[in-house]
C-alpha cells in the first residue's frame, strides 16, 4: 500500500477521474449500466445539487500513480441528525478494486472526515440520502439493475465487511409480471374493489395540467408516511422541485397514482418506465465529440422499454386500513398493461416492512434482489493539543 494514495477530489480534472473511475472495473459486467455523466457531474456539484445547501460532503480518490483504483465520498447531513438523533456520517458513491487494503484506506479517508465534523457512527452506502441510491447490491447479480437502483460486483460485500462494517439494514426488491389484460391477482382486485367501493375515495393519475400542484400532494403524503422510516430525510423545498425537474422526463401520467380521500392526498403511487433498458445503449455519454451517438441509441431503445419499476409510495397513517395502497397498485398494473410493460419490480422495501412484502408478493411478485446498508462505530478524533 505504500505506492497507493488517497486524496480528496478537488477540481473538475479530478471530478472527472471520480465519475469515470468505474469504467474500466465494470468492462466485462454485462449488467452493469453507465450513468449518464453530466447526471452525475450535476449531483456532486455543489452549485447543481440543492443536498450541497444543507448536506457537506468531500469525495476521496486512491490512486496508484494517476492510475485511480476505488473512490469513495464523505458526508454529513444535518437533517438526518436531527431527525434520528445521532451523530451518524455517511458514505456513498463505492467503488474499489478487489483488494481490501485500497478499500480500508477509503474508508480510513472517508472516516477521518467525518470524525472531524463530530459523527461517531459511519453508514452507508447513500448516495446521498435514502431519497437517492442507496444500499450495497448482496444478492440477485443476475440482472441488471433498474433505474435509480444501485450495482457492483459480488466482492464488494467482503470488503466492507473485511474492514469492520455489520449489516445496518437489508433493502428488498420483488418483482412480478404485468398480465396483458391488466388483471391484478384476485386479493388485489377484491381489496382496490372494496377500497373503490368508498364514495369518499377517489383514484387518479397525474394531471399534467397541474403537474406542480400534484407534486406538491405528493410531497406531503411522502413526507408524513415516511418520517419515521429507517434512516429517512424530509426534502427540502430545492431538493424536491430539483427531482420534480429530473423526474419529468421520466413520468408518465397513468403511472403515477394519486389516492384522495374527501378530496384530500392520502396516498401515492409512482411506477417509472425502466430507463436504464435505454440508458445501456448510452454507454453513459449522451454525445462523443460532439455527435449524438448515445442519444440516438437510447431514443431507439426507449421504444424497447418493458419494464417498470415501482419506487416509491406511502399511505398517510390516518387511511392506512381503506386497502388504498392495493387500489393504488391495481390501477398503476392497469396503466402499465394498457401502455405495453410486461414486468415490474417493486424496489425498494425495507426487510422489516411486512406489510408491504405481503402486498406485492399478493401482486405476483417474487423476492429477487437484496441491498444492504451497512455500519460502524467511528473512534473520537484525537483532541488537539491546548
């Protein structure tokens, strides 16, 4: 290890090095899908990013030479404290060689950063926050990954647990068939039936005439179901209409549910074509010196999309015994059959969530994939002398 160095990544010349830095460990992976760089270049970008106003972070580079071998990023936020009451940090954005000496010296880097700024627990992987990718892919290598969902190699798990780490949290992912006709499994269609049943209950999609406004019902169902789930952060305002801006290429009216009860938001849910079926052909750049080549290729494989991806959702508390969520799921397996997807992957649920297990297992799904959160404690940073 004496030849391998770690440093923090300042400069575009080095963000550069960090964003592009797992092409050449994922050359022979067949399912692992580029992310688009200007997306990625945007997320780290303090200027770009809306987490950057109340997040800190610092990315970290090991280099044997100026050949990079792992990166690793750093952060703290301030929400997450307060929310959970604790002086955790985070990491995000792993990537490593197989070799357990790059990876501790990552994690040292990472570590001493976030001792500096008074957290006393590690966890991770977050990229930045749970509203982000998040988790270590443990199980279900055989596929590749859906939008906004996370991949690498199998060896990545021995090396965060060869330096320490136990499993914090496990993160779920089924995944059913859409019938052609549309018909959700006969428990699902008798609970949304009964649901439906209600004249104070209503089911809708999005209405793009009012796009913010239906946003905005969704945000405050998100933010109320979610607020005491497993190491979650309410948005802020700028987060939530930044996503709002990158999500709207990506929505599709019927696919977006929107459960309301006396004409109020009760719940939601959001099923996304999956991207990643076109992103592939992208390679991770829209346009080589200047050409539209990965556009071209993506807008031909978009016609080819199949599936869907259920990625998030919630019932407010007060409306979680109306069977909403199985009304939810009904109409979205509706719109997805009408629009022409044959598969849908409900990812993710936290291990703990039964509930919400029983549901999609009663959707025909079955339980294909596993991503892991990790933790460990962080030692005090040495006081400094008087």
């Amino acid at each position: 290890m004496t030849d391998v160095t770690v440093t923090p990544v300042r400069g575009r010349a080095a963000t550069t090095a960090f964003i592009r830095m797992p092409r050449a460990l994922y050359r022979h992976d067949p399912h692992w899908v580029a992310p688009l760089e200007h997306e990625l270049r945007a997320c780290l970008d303090p200027r770009r990013n809306p987490f950057h106003t109340t997040g800190t972070a610092q990315l970290f580079l090991a280099l044997r030479g100026s050949t990079p071998l792992g990166r690793i990023a750093a952060h703290i936020d301030p929400r997450y404290q307060q929310r959970h009451e604790e002086r955790t940090g985070h990491i995000g954005f792993f990537e490593c060689t197989d070799d357990p000496a790059v990876a501790g010296a990552l994690f040292a880097a990472a570590e001493r950063w976030l001792t500096a700024r008074g957290a006393d627990r590690v966890l991770g992987p977050l990229s930045f926050t749970t509203n982000d990718e998040c988790g270590l892919l443990v199980d279900g290598f055989d596929g590749p990954p859906t939008v906004q969902m996370p991949h690498n190699p199998p060896y990545y798990a021995g090396l965060f647990t060869a330096c320490g780490f136990t499993k914090a949290k496990d993160l779920h992912t089924f995944t059913g068939p859409v019938p052609a006709d549309g018909e959700a499994p006969e428990a699902i269609r008798r609970a949304a039936q009964r649901a439906l049943a209600d004249p104070a209950v209503r089911i809708r999609p999005l209405d793009p005439r009012r796009y913010d406004a239906d946003l905005a019902a969704v945000r405050r169902v998100y933010d109320e179901a979610w607020a005491g789930n497993y190491a979650s952060v309410p948005f802020t305002d700028a987060e939530f209409h930044h996503l709002g801006r990158r999500l709207k290429p990506l929505l599709v009216p019927d696919l977006l549910q929107i459960a309301e009860v006396d004409n109020e938001p009760a719940g939601f849910t959001l099923w996304l074509p999956d991207a990643n079926q076109a992103l592939a052909a992208a390679r991770g750049r829209l346009t080589t010196y200047g050409l539209p080549i990965g556009l071209l290729r993506a807008a031909r494989a978009r016609r080819r999309i199949t599936r869907t991806r259920a990625s998030t959702g919630g019932i407010l508390k007060e409306h979680r015994r109306r069977g909403l969520m199985a009304a939810l799921f009904y109409r979205a397996m509706q719109a997805a059959a009408r629009l022409g997807y044959t598969e849908n992957e409900y990812s993710w649920t936290l291990e703990d969530n039964h509930d919400i297990a029983r549901l999609v297992r009663a959707m025909g799904a079955v339980h294909t994939r596993t991503h892991r959160l990790y933790h460990r404690p962080l030692a005090p940073a040495p006081a400094t002398a008087a």
